[in-house]
C-alpha cells in the first residue's frame, strides 16, 4: 500500500515567546519516522496539535487519509505519550473491561496475548507496576484496537535498555504490515538509529530538515581539520561547522566525496546527535 499514514503541512501554533512555524512533514506507510529535536523544540506540541488535541494557529493535518475528528478514525490512531495515561488504582484486566466497551474494535483475545506476551500481570494495579511494564501497558492498548497509525512520545525515555529493545522489537514488527505507520518522538537517537526509516529534525518550531535514516548515517560525515584546511573547504561543501579548541569541526553530506576532496583532513561518520548538535552549535549557510 502506498501512500501517507500522515500528513502535517504548514502546521502552526504560538505560545506566548514560542512559536511552532510552518512545520510540515509526512509519515509514509509501512515506516518509522523519527522526530528529534532538544528540549523545548516543539516535538509534543507538533504532536499534540497533530492529533487535534491543542488548536493550531494554522496549517492542515491528514491521518490514514482523514481528519482525527472522524470517531471511526480516531480507533486506528494508538497513541503512546511518556506519562502514565490510566489510573493507578485500575489493573490491565480491569482495563480490558473498559475498552471492550469503548471500541468498537477492541479484540480482547489480541490484548490478553500481549499481556502474556510481555509478562504483565493482568490483576496487579497499575500503580504497582514498573514504568517499564506501564510504557508496556500503554503499548499493548494501542496494539490491541485495530490502530494502523503509533504515534508516541518519548515511549522509550528512562527505561532500561532491555525494555526499550522489547518496545523497539515491538514497533519493528508492527510496521511489518505495509499498511500501518510509527512516527515515534524520543531524545534518545540510538533507538531511532535502530529501527527509524526517516529521522525528522525539528529545532526552535521549525523543521531543519526531513531525510532517510540511511542517509544521515551512512552518508553524512565531519571532517576534522585546522584553520588552514578549513579555510580550504568549499562553502558549499559545509553544511553546519563550528570551532573547537584546537580544530574545526565540518558537517558534509557525502564522506566519501570529502575524503577525496580533502585528503588532508580527518573525515569521520557521523551520528544523529552529532549531526543535530551542529546544526544547534554551530554555523550554517
């Protein structure tokens, strides 16, 4: 199936000194898109007025080819934010009981399979339960209601690393069915390094830039250099620099080409966060 699972153009919203400007991205189906970004760049409240839950100033939002007004739609929407979005007083069986009368699309024999699945005791209170085992709870509702589209926030912040395989795992394998979509917001780019198609770059409300995992890992690189070899450089070959205490540190997005090109210079990989902290550090064009 081919297509948009989502489709955010010219989305805009302002608080007060903060303004979220003209973001516009898009979540093919059958992947995983990443949005990063540091602290306070936007990335929950894109978010939140993707999913209708905060009045955008401007700009359009498609879900699964429809607005999320539509109730029908809203059931193949799972979404998955950081905090703990059911009481704590309530157990996963409990739970179960609810949301059989909520969707119309609940399938309970589904729910009680991730619950084994991922070892979550189905009549232990949910305030008993681990954060790991509570992102668990939360993932295994988005799973268990037919949705086609995951939107989560910061899903996989302060677990342990084996949880968070367990729930990359999980994404991984839900994204196996061409028709449905993750877009998953995390500061942790390792994770997104693993399992994310297309990483989106989000700095101070605005997109810097929307590319393929591959290429920012396997083709983007930092020459390493001093004054003289930087000065060298062709300004059209920077994409962000900055100066540390005794080099020059220089974005490029082919390696290979740049090693060629300056063979005098250290040119190395570079990684998500590398690529993000230059572009916030540093200069641009």
């Amino acid at each position: 199936m081919q297509g948009n699972a989502l489709d955010v153009k010219g989305l805009t919203k302002r608080y007060g000194q903060f303004a979220l400007e003209d973001v516009s991205f898009s979540v093919p189906r059958g992947t995983v898109v990443g949005l990063v970004g540091e602290n306070g760049a936007g990335k929950s409240t894109t978010l939140n007025a993707a999913l209708g839950l905060i009045h955008a100033d401007a700009g359009s939002v498609e879900l699964l080819g429809g607005q999320v007004q539509d109730g029908a739609l809203r059931e193949q929407i799972g979404v998955v934010f950081d905090a703990n979005a059911f009481p704590n007083a309530l157990s996963p069986d409990r739970l179960n009981r609810i949301f059989r009368r909520i969707y119309r699309t609940w399938d309970e024999e589904r729910y009680r399979s991730l619950l084994r699945a991922m070892e979550l005791p189905a009549d232990r209170k949910i305030g008993k339960l681990s954060k790991g085992m509570k992102m668990k709870l939360a993932i295994a509702v988005a799973l268990s209601h037919g949705a086609k589209l995951l939107i989560l926030d910061e899903a996989t912040s302060g677990l342990d690393p084996i949880a968070r395989e367990e729930i990359l795992d999980m994404l991984l394998d839900f994204v196996q069915a061409e028709d449905h979509a993750v877009l998953l917001s995390s500061h942790i780019t390792s994770d997104l390094e693993k399992i994310a198609d297309f990483i989106v770059f989000l700095h101070a409300g605005r997109v810097i830039f929307e590319k393929p995992k591959d290429e920012l890992r396997y083709r983007y690189g930092i020459v390493r250099c001093g004054a003289a070899q930087f000065a060298a450089i062709d300004e059209a070959d920077r994409i962000a620099w900055r100066k540390q205490d005794y080099e020059w540190e220089v974005l490029v997005a082919d390696r290979e080409v740049a090693r060629k090109k300056y063979p005098k210079a250290v040119v190395d990989p570079a990684t998500i966060d590398e690529i993000m902290l230059l572009h916030i550090k540093g200069e641009r064009k």
